[in-house]
C-alpha cells in the first residue's frame, strides 16, 4: 500500500483537503500562492515530506493546473522523493479527441503535463469516455479513479419518498454511474441518448420513458456545467408523468443563473458532491477518497 506522508491544500479548497486529510489520518499543511500583478503564480510549500500528496480540485483550471506543477517540483526541491496528485475534479478530461479540425486533443496535453510533474494519480468519477482507464490519461503512472456512486446512492437512501424512484441517466456514458447508483437502492433505471449540438444545445431522446409515469425521478450525472442536458432531460421526464424529480451530480460546475433555471425547469432539489465547492454540495467525498487511498499499491 502507498500512502503520502503529507497532504497539501490550497486556500480555494481548505475545507476538502483538510477532511481529506483527517479522514486519512494524515498530516496537513497548506500551500502558499501569491499572485503577481501580471497574473504569475509564486507558490511555496511549507517542507517537503517524503511522500507528499498535493490536494486539489482543478474546476476553473489554467491558473490551477500551473500551480499544482509548481507545487509538486517545490515539494521535491525540499526533498519529497514522491509526489501523488489528488485532484477529486479533473478537467480537461472530455476533450478526448479533436472534435474539429484544428482543436487540440486537451485531455493528452494536460496529462502530459500532470504525468511529468507527478508520480501518481487519484479522482473521482473523472470524464473518461473513450480512454479505456484513468492510468491510460498519465502515460501508464499508477492512477486511482474512484466512483462517487456509493456515496450518492447512500444519500438518497436517507431521504423521503425516494423508495419508488427511478434513476436516470442522460446520456450512454453516463450508464455505469447511473447502474452503480441505482442497484444498492434497488430501483430500476434508464439512460437517454444525448446529441450534443453546441456548448447550451443538446437534443434528447427519452427510450423507455413509461416507467417514469407516477413516479419519483432522479437525474445522475457526472457533471453539471451549463445546466443544458439536465434542463432538457428535466422536460422530458416530467412530460412522462413523473411525480417529482431530483437532480444528482458528483461535479458541480454551474453558475448561479443555471441553478435557478434548472430549478425553473420543475427540478426539486439539485444535490452535489463538495468535489467542487458549490452551494449546491450535501456529499462530502473525503471518507470516499481516504478510503480508496488504501488500495493505492
Ligand atoms: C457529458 O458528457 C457529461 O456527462 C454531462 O452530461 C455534461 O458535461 C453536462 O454539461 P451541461 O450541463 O453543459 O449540459
């Protein structure tokens, strides 16, 4: 088994790294930033553990994204010999390929990068659609790519009037989250066929829709960021007689004016994991991530 010594946070994501690092009973420290006029990082660490494990979710990336490198070569400058990345948030990860001529393929470019200043990897529920493992993404260094389904699936246990609920997913890729949702509640679920057609534009199809009628529906994605897919899915379902409907994501990326057009479009409550910080967060996934540390070889 490997564990870091040390975890590193950041003043964006003190709350997650600290109760990440308690629930791994592990020694916290927080990193440095100043930011010069001209938008440059400066960033210190505060020692240099032999096994460090710098923390961050890396929504709002560019900045982000430099800074962890910064961190992991300051952390070996003061004589880490490892250095793990936890990043509960990986972006960059949905442009798998270049989609139009010209586009940079950014989910192997940030790897690259990631893959060269660190020696090992962790996330949760990162968007990997047709790299076949999280490993695959940081040139073959060890990976962890953990699933927020048991803790999402365990929340909506406990709340009311979820016993005749029906998971839905919106899109193909979405299927094995929704799956790992939805057999431990033992409910039945569905997933869409979803065509994107610009960055707000998607269009839809609902097979199977019949078994929503006069029944709790619950939305599961892993991501949420223009509010488009669950707002055109939220129509769809409810258009299906559904009696009620909830909104499930593990990473949080939408603004304020989203949220409330979702909750405009007839969504009840729309609960989030604190991968991202977002008001909309209810399931913590530290005890999730200490957990799966321990089977980091
Ligand atoms: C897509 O493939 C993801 O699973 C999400 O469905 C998507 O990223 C959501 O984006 P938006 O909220 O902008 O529709």
């Amino acid at each position: 088994m490997w564990m870091p010594d040390k975890v590193y946070g950041f003043s964006d994501c003190e709350t997650q790294a600290a109760a990440f690092a308690k629930a791994a009973g592990l020694d916290y420290a927080l990193v440095d930033v100043q930011t010069f006029p001209d938008g440059e990082s400066r960033v210190r660490v505060p020692d240099g553990a032999k096994r460090a494990a710098v923390f961050r979710p890396l929504h709002n990336p560019n900045a982000k994204l430099i800074e962890v490198v910064l961190a992991a070569s300051a952390l070996r400058d003061q004589g880490a010999e490892e250095v793990a990345l936890i990043a509960p948030y990986l972006p960059y990860m949905r442009q798998d390929i270049a989609f139009h001529d010209g586009e940079a393929v950014s989910q192997r470019v940030v790897g690259d990068l990631l893959a060269r200043a660190f020696d090992r990897f962790a996330s949760v529920d990162p968007h990997l659609h047709r790299t076949p493992t999280l490993s695959a993404v940081f040139s073959g260094k060890p990976a962890l790519c953990l699933q927020a389904a048991p803790v999402i699936a365990e929340y909506i246990s406990n709340q009311r009037g979820c016993e005749d609920a029906v998971i839905v997913g919106p899109d193909i890729e979405s299927e094995p989250l929704v799956r790992a949702v939805a057999e431990p509640l033992n409910a039945p679920w569905i997933v869409a066929d979803k065509t994107r057609h610009g960055d707000r534009d998607v269009e839809i199809n609902l097979p199977k829709r019949e078994i929503l009628k006069d029944r709790h529906a619950v939305i599961v994605d892993d991501v949420i960021s223009s509010g488009g897919t669950v707002i055109t899915l939220a129509e769809l379902i409810q258009k299906a007689g559904s009696t009620s409907l909830d909104v499930y994501t593990t990473h949080a990326l939408f603004d304020e004016s989203a949220h409330s057009a979702i909750r405009s479009a007839g969504v009840r409550a729309v609960i989030s994991c604190d991968s991202v910080s977002h008001p909309t967060n209810a399931i913590p996934l530290a005890g999730l991530i200490a957990e799966g540390l321990r089977t980091w070889q």
